[in-house]
C-alpha cells in the first residue's frame, strides 16, 4: 500500500512538473508543425514531452 501511495505521489509530481515549464516554440518547431503536422494526440503528447525535456 505505501509504495503504491509514493508512486503516485511521485509520478503526480513529474507531471506538474513537466506541466508548469512553460515553453515558446522556436521558428524551427513551428515550421515543423505547420509541414509535419502531429498525427494525432499521442504524437502531440509526445512531441510536447520532448521538447519540454530538450530534446
């Protein structure tokens, strides 16, 4: 029960985490989007991940 309890609390709080950075795309990115749009929610998830990682 407790390490069920602190999975949760820390997975709840990487994603507050990666939620509070706000970031502004850069030319590069919006290029991208507009020709290479995300194919639906999970490449949009996914891209947003990562560029909010770095990478």
């Amino acid at each position: 029960m407790r390490k069920s309890i602190l999975l949760l609390l820390a997975l709840s709080v990487s994603c507050v985490t990666l939620t509070a950075c706000e970031h502004h795309r850069t030319f590069g990115e919006k290029v991208r989007d507009t020709v290479d749009p995300p194919k639906g929610p999970v490449e949009r998830a996914g891209r947003s991940v990562d560029r909010s990682l770095g990478n």
